[in-house]
C-alpha cells in the first residue's frame, strides 16, 4: 500500500490500485473505532511506490484525540485491505532497514503474532485483548523498574 508519499497528504491518505475506496471505508466503519473517520478516496501518487497510477483508498480524519487508538487504526486498517484484497495483498519481504531475515511488519510489530493472527482472520478486538495483555505486563514488569518519579 501506498501511505501517501508521492502526494501533498503523505500519511494522511493510503491505498493501492487494487483498493475499492467505498469497500474499504465500509470495512474501516464497522470496526467502530473511536476518534477517527475515514473518507473514500482516489489518488494519483508522483512518486513512491505506485507512482504514476491511480490509487483506491481513504483519507484518515483524527476526530477526538483522547479516544483515539493509532496503532488500533492502522491494525483496522491492514486488516481490512488484507481481507478485501487477498489476490493483491502481500506482506512486504525481507530485507528491511538493517535485518536480512525476519519479515519487515514483524519488526515493526515486535513479532510475528500480528501478522499470524491477519492470516488467520482473526477478529480485531480479540488481537486487541493481546496487545493490552503485553502492555500491562510491560508497563508492571518492565518499566516500572526505569521510572524515576512515580
């Protein structure tokens, strides 16, 4: 997928050319995620990846700050194109900035569950509930011990 590099909204919009925009919008607003809206959209990238073609996709509208979920959203999001798409939807391969060898969403998520769970289909609020698991267990296990105020 593009992340809108190439257009004057980097970051701010995403697809690909074989992205449905009104498909993946629906997709994204079931989800119910809280403090974010999506828009369906086309773009035409100048540069990056998909340069030159026109890209299906959405623009991300961050509606309450507090409530919003950024690693939720962007979960919500490559699931959905992963389950829309799964003809064109590829996990981008190694290398990847300095590792050879694990997948690059790996590294980016701490492991392969992720990624695992994608493929699985599994429910997105149910991936949720492991990741909070791994937060709380972080922050009581592992950070507490590095805080120098309370």
């Amino acid at each position: 997928m593009s992340e809108g590099r190439g257009t004057t909204r980097p970051f701010e919009i995403f697809g690909a050319p074989f992205i449905d925009p009104d498909r993946l919008v629906k997709r994204l607003r079931e989800a119910g995620l809280e403090g974010v809206r999506f828009r369906p959209l086309s773009f035409l990238p100048t540069f990056q990846k998909h340069a030159g073609r026109l890209c299906g996709g959405a623009q991300i509208h961050v509606t309450d700050r507090k409530k919003f979920k950024p690693f939720k959203t962007g979960a919500a999001v490559i699931k959905a194109v992963h389950d829309l798409c799964p003809g064109h939807f590829q996990w981008q391969k190694p290398p990847y900035e300095y590792e050879r060898k694990k997948m690059p969403i790996d590294i980016l998520a701490g492991t392969d569950r992720f990624r695992s769970d994608v493929e699985k289909g599994m429910p997105l609020h149910t991936m949720e509930e492991w990741w909070n698991e791994e937060r709380s267990a972080f922050q009581k296990q592992v950070r507490r011990k590095y805080l120098l105020y309370r």
